[in-house]
C-alpha cells in the first residue's frame, strides 16, 4: 500500500488530506457517535458496511461506510440499476431518490448528506483514498468500463471530487467519467482546495433537490389513490 500510496499522491495531496483529517476530527466526533447511536438502536445488524472497491489503478480496497440499509437488503437492486445507467444516457440519480424499502429510518437521510461516508475518513488516513478524487468505484461497475474510462483511476479515489459539485444527480456517466479524467488530469492544491469548499454546499443543494423530488412523489401518489388508480 506505501508503494500505491508513494506513486499516486504528491507530496502537497498528502499534506492537504492529514490536514483536513485534524481538522475534522474533534468536529465530527460528536456526529460519529451519535450515527452510530442511532443505527445501533433502530437497525439490527452492523454500524459499517464493508464493500470492496476499485481504487488506483484498478487495486483493490476495503471501502468503509456506515450502514443505511437493512442487514439482508438485496444488492442485485443496485446492481441492475448501475448497469442501466452506465449503458444509458439517464441522470445519475440514486437509486432511493424514487423510495427504496431496503433502508433502514433515515437512511434516506444519512446518504442523501453523505454523512453514510464519513468512515471513509479512515480509508484517507490508510492512504487508499484521497479527501478530493473521483469515487471508487465497485467491481462489477469497473467491468463494464472502456478502456478510455479507465483513465479515472489514474488517481486516488476520493470522498468529494470534481463530479460531486457539479451537478452529479443531473449527469450521465459518461459526462462523470469525463469531468473525473478532466480532474485526473488538471488536479492541483488549488484544485482541490476549491472542490473542498465547494462541497458543503453542493450538499445541501442535494438534499433539497432530494426532499423536493419525494414531495413530488408522495402528491403523485396521493393524486393516484384519490383518482382510483
């Protein structure tokens, strides 16, 4: 992993992800805990979900999350979803931007912030992933990749990236795998100073467009029950 870590990241991307790893630290413990109080109490099953992801280069990593589905949720939901729109021209939207009934109370929520990814902060501290990157992708999404696609992995993955505040819901994939190699090859401290800060914001555009599209939905279905449909 030093070897992966050494080739991948310069000296500046290191320094800006220890820093912003200090600086998040004695900020987000209270957060942390209060997560993990809230999964423990109205989920059964484990905090973290374990995933294995495609990082530098196509290595492999244990990518970390907290878990915001059911313990048993069926992955082949994702799973076809993903393939769907990587061979589409959809909108990257999330698949529980529609509902999902595999999330436990307020996972919506958690994913919807990206507060689900904040264990990501170890995989940074490990060196596997980078505070600004594009995100690492799963194995079987990384198997329908071109070979020009691939060029997005010529970097460390990250928690935020260049994708990720610019209207990521309203891309296509190939628009994302295009804005993730423009950031492979442009990336600076600038750079990624200027995605950082970018991000809280892109957050809560986010979660706005995401409570605006599930009040749309609930009226949708309230208009149908009422019609009879």
């Amino acid at each position: 992993m030093a070897t992966v870590r050494s080739r991948a990241m310069p000296n500046w991307k290191r320094a800006l992800d220890l820093a912003c790893l200090l600086f998040a630290f004695p900020v987000l413990v209270p957060l942390v805990l209060i997560i993990v109080f809230w999964i423990k109490l109205l989920s059964q099953g484990p905090v973290l979900f374990r995933q294995e992801r495609v990082g530098y280069r196509g290595s492999r990593f244990t990518c970390l999350k907290f878990r915001s589905m059911k313990a048993d949720a069926d992955n082949n939901v994702h799973k076809n979803y993903l393939k769907e729109l990587i061979h589409s021209e959809q909108p990257m939207t999330k698949i529980d931007a529609k509902g999902d009934s595999r999330l436990i109370p307020l996972g919506a929520l958690l994913r919807s912030t990206g507060l689900d990814e904040l264990p990501q902060l170890l995989n940074v501290l490990r060196g596997e992933m980078s505070v600004v990157g594009p995100r690492p992708c799963i194995p079987y999404e990384y198997e329908h990749y071109l070979p020009w696609q691939k060029e997005r992995l010529d970097t460390l993955p990250g928690l935020t990236g260049l994708w990720q505040v610019s209207g990521k819901n309203k891309t296509t994939f190939n628009e994302m795998i295009k804005l993730d190699i423009a950031y492979v090859k442009n990336k600076s401290l600038w750079l990624d100073i200027r995605i950082i800060l970018k991000t809280i914001p892109a957050l809560i555009l986010q979660v706005c467009e995401t409570r605006a599209s599930r009040r749309t939905r609930l009226l949708t279905q309230q208009e149908r029950t009422l019609k009879g449909i």
